[in-house]
C-alpha cells in the first residue's frame, strides 16, 4: 500500500496546490475543497490528505469548464498572450505559477491549459474592471453636474425670496 501524504497546514496544502491560503479556505467554502479539522470546529487547524486533493482537483466540474473554455481560445503566441490581446496589454500582468508539487502526475498539455484558462479569467475581470470604472466615472461627473444644477436652482429661489419680502 502507498503511503499516504498528509499536509499539516494551510502553509503545506497551499504549497502542494500552488495556490495562495485564501483561495483554498474559499475553495473550502464554496466548493467543498478537501480538507480535515481533527478539532471538529470551523476555524480549527487543518490538515489534508494529496490523494484526496488530486482527485478532488481532476473531479472538479469547475476546474474542467476551465480546461475546456481554454482549449476554445484565440491562438495565442508562443509567450502566452493571444494575438488579439498583445495589442491592448498596458501594464505587466502577475500570475501566480503552481508549484512543482501541484504539477507533479499532470501532463504539460493540462499545465499549459490550466493557466491558460487562469490567465483569460484574470482577463476578463480586469476588462470588466475597467468598464465598471469608466461607468463609475461617468456617474460621479452626473452627480456633480446634478449638484451644481442643484446649487443654482436654491440660489435662484433664495434671490426671489429675497426679492418678495422687500
């Protein structure tokens, strides 16, 4: 029988995943990552068996969508960057690399789809970003161009008030 790997804390479960502590404690909330309280409690140590990480990960029907929306993308050069986004890259983007132990058992094909799949998520949340400043932007010019439409109607009305009690 193999012997069984077991990760003693978020520190060691991130590592082995290649993803930070928080992402695994959402994981854990939202999509039932695999992890063990001994204490029982919530907010308790963890700890979590790899087998059971691996197989969570190759189960999990996110994961999959992802490798799937990435293997229908634009062609993409050989540095990773599609050849209609090249264009609109204004800044250096950061990406987090998995770590040796969360690639080990994985095929370069399902690494390379993986982060693709990451890096087009990362994408669109920052084109979304910037839609939703520009909307922002455009509401906060409304409510100052309301404002001073505002300051001159009270002036208005003052100035006739002023001119009816005389």
């Amino acid at each position: 029988m193999a012997a069984r790997v077991v990760l003693q804390s978020w520190k060691e479960i991130s590592a082995y995943v290649g993803r930070t502590d928080r992402t695994l404690q959402r994981w854990e909330r939202k999509f039932g990552f695999p992890v063990h309280r001994p204490a029982g409690k919530s907010r308790s140590a963890v700890i979590a068996v790899a087998s059971e990480i691996d197989e969570w990960m190759r189960a999990t029907p996110l994961l999959q969508e992802a490798r799937e929306a990435a293997s229908q993308t634009t062609p993409v050069r050989d540095h990773g960057v599609s050849v209609d986004e090249e264009e609109e890259r204004t800044e250096p983007e950061r990406m987090d690399l998995p770590s040796a132990e969360a690639c080990s058992g994985k095929s370069y094909a399902d690494i390379a789809q993986s982060l693709e799949a990451h890096k087009l998520r990362l994408q669109a949340g920052l084109e979304r970003q910037r839609e939703l400043c520009g909307e922002q932007r455009a509401l906060l010019q409304q409510i100052r161009s309301l404002r001073q439409q505002l300051k001159h109607a009270k002036l208005s009305v003052i100035r006739k008030l002023g001119k009816i009690e005389l």
